[in-house]
C-alpha cells in the first residue's frame, strides 16, 4: 500500500459530473490520502460531505442555470472557455505544492494541462462513455464539417500550445488520456470491443458504504413495487409525466408506487389527489430504494441507467434529452427496458409496459445476468486500488 498522498481532484461542476465519483474520493479520503477537489461553489457541500478539502474555483460554465446551447461547436467551446478560465486558478492553488497525483473529469481539459506542465501523474476519471479507437477521428472529421468547427480546433491547438500541455495534438488530449477509470458499466459503452484496455478500465458504478442512506424499506405487505424517479432536477413535461403514472398505476393489483419528486414538480404540493397505493418522496440518489423494487420509470441519464444495471431492474425508459435517448436504446438493446418517448407517455403506454417487463422472462434473465455482470467489475474498491497503484507507479514526492 502506498504511503499518504496529496491527491488532487479537479472537477466540472455540474452534479452528474460530480456524483459518480463522490464514493472514490470518501475512500481516498479514509485511507489516510489528503484529497482536495478543485469545483465550484455551488457543488461545495456534496465535496466537502467526502471528507475532501474544497479548491473553490470560478467557473464560466451555466452549470447552475442549466442554460445549454443545442449547437455542438458552441456547448465544445463552453468547456474550452472553462479550461481558459481555470486553468490560472489551478496553477495559483497547486503550483507552490503540486499534488502527487491529479485525478480529473473528463469534461476539465484544465486538469490534464496542469498535470502535464507540472510533471505529475494523472487519471481521468469518466462518469460517461469513453473514446474507441477510430472514434476521435470519425468525431474530428464530424466536427470539421460543421460551421465554425475547424475555428473551434485551431483554438483548441492554440491553447495547447501556450498553456504548458505536453500533449498538444487536440484528439489525442480530448480522447486519448494515458489512464481512464470508466465509471459506467462496460456493457452501457458502445464499440466497448474497440476501447484501449491498456488505459481504460471500467469499474462500473462506483457506490459505498459512505453514501447517505435513504432509510427507505419496501411496504411488508406489497406485492410488487414500482420506482417512479426522473432525476432530481425539473425539466418541461416532466409533471406531465408524473400524471400520466398516476393514472397508469393507481391501484394496480398487488402493486406498491414509490413516485420520487425533484425540482418543485411535487405533486401533493400543486393540490393534486395522490392515489393510496402511491407513496411521493423527495428526490435523493435512489440506489437504495433501486435494490428493494421490481422495476423503474426512468430518465436514463448515464448514472441512472448504471444504477438500474447495477441493481439488477427492469426499466420503463423515458428519456429526455439527446444523450438519454441513446442510453435508453442501449439498455433496450441489452433486453432490461422498454423505451417510450417523451411525446408518446400515456398511461397506458406506461401500464403496457411495465405488465410487458415483468411478464418476460428473458427480462428477468438478462437483469440478473447484467447485474452479475456489473458487480464483478469491482466499484468503488476496485477505482481506488488503481489509483493507488498509479501513486506507486510515480512515486509520492
């Protein structure tokens, strides 16, 4: 094992960005490592919550607002704004006492300059897909192709070049980091056949005993129970939903409904009648309340899908989003989910559904399989052990 090390974290601060890696950086924290994690204020508390010393640091993304351009060019130059943007807090927060180790997300290019101008090692940490090989050509030639994309390259190189990178080649420093811990699960990553396994391991999703428990447990007298739980934060349509599941599963035979609420999108709250087999809860992570259901309403972003993997659920996917719906068609794929879009939830859609995902038996095999599948490629335990492996690798001090 190796000695205490001063590890460093440098995030992006949107919190499906921060959340998938909490569990890594608690561990770090308790076997003896200083951690600090350089992000924004507004992810301040679930830092700190780990044990992790916060490096507050001024962020140009609107994380916050979550006022994302569709553009692609335009949501890239976001990130490359905020490498500029960070990139000199770093170098005023670490350059008189460098980390041993930098760990970075895979949206903070300032973490991966400031590792190699410093000499130090670096693992990205991935809460998403990973590049395979061809990928960042066939992504550089689709970029190229679109208007101002070439622009958006020659400013990336630019910086490349004057910000102390020793990797200056833009598809190289993008997608192809010298060590990735992918947080999903291997089976949620396309062309995973084609991803360099020399310097990328998937540990799928990283939970522990460090997270803080929702106290949940299923009703002794239920039959079954359903998990409605759409993400923490609102979005357009999403109360039209919730509706729609209430007339989908109130009073459904032998069936307990655990609607999850985020966002203000409360029910109860509006006024609404809320059915008594129905129980409406605040948003948390549901990973707790996930291991005791028997099947889940789901957005599909990348931790929930993971989470529904890792504990063995059947899922009704409703995704919202561009990148939710290729999540959801990949758990469709993998024979544990039923897809309905935004546009088509009716309650009797929703109720088709979920008879259809309880009803097959080959669901249930593959959930099983699946969960099997990811438990084995190791979690929390398994992130941290590499990383320490990378502190032996290039010795602390």
């Amino acid at each position: 094992m190796p000695l205490p090390a001063h590890i460093a974290m440098i995030g992006t601060p949107m919190v499906d960005h921060v959340l998938p890696s909490l569990e890594i950086i608690r561990e770090l924290v308790a076997r003896g490592h200083r951690v600090t994690y350089a992000n924004a204020d507004h992810v301040a508390e679930l830092v700190t919550d780990t044990g992790a010393e916060l490096v507050r640091l001024t962020s140009t993304l609107p994380a916050a607002a979550g006022d994302w351009p569709q553009d692609p060019i335009a949501a890239a130059s976001l990130f490359l704004d905020e490498a500029m943007a960070v990139l000199p807090q770093l170098h005023a927060a670490y350059d008189e006492s460098p980390a041993d180790l930098y760990l970075y997300d895979i949206g903070a290019y300032a973490g991966r300059a400031l590792a190699e101008a410093q000499g130090r090692g670096l693992v990205q940490l991935s809460p998403t897909h990973v590049a395979w090989e061809g990928a960042q050509e066939e992504m550089g030639a689709a970029f190229a192709g679109l208007p101002g994309g070439p622009a958006h390259r020659e400013r990336f190189a630019a910086w490349l070049a004057r910000c102390g990178a020793v990797t200056t080649n833009v598809e190289e420093f993008t997608g192809r980091p010298p060590r990735v811990l992918a947080l999903i699960p291997r089976a949620m990553q396309p062309h995973a056949d084609r991803v360099d396994t020399e310097a990328v391991t998937f540990v799928g999703p990283c939970c522990g005993t460090g997270e803080k428990q929702s106290g949940w447990k299923r009703p002794a007298g239920a039959e079954k129970v359903l998990l409605v739980s759409l993400g923490g934060s609102a979005y357009p349509g999403q109360r039209e939903i919730y509706g729609q599941c209430v007339a989908a599963f109130a009073d459904l035979p032998g069936w307990h409904v655990v609607l999850q609420t985020g966002g203000g999108s409360d029910p109860a709250k509006k006024g609404e009648r809320i059915p008594p087999n129905f129980e409406v809860l605040p948003w948390v992570p549901p990973l707790t309340i996930l291991e005791q259901v028997d099947a889940w309403v789901t957005h599909t972003g990348m931790g929930s899908s993971s989470e529904g993997l890792y504990a063995g659920v059947p899922m009704i996917a409703v995704p919202h989003g561009a990148d939710q719906c290729l999540y959801a068609d990949r758990l469709v794929e993998l024979g544990v989910a039923r897809r309905i879009d935004t546009a088509d939830v009716t309650a009797a859609a929703l109720r088709t559904a979920l008879m259809e995902l309880i009803g097959d038996s080959q669901v249930a095999a593959r959930s099983a399989w699946l969960w099997a599948e990811v438990r084995t490629e190791g979690g929390t335990r398994r992130a941290v052990d590499l990383i320490e492996e990378q502190l032996v690798e290039e010795p602390v001090g």
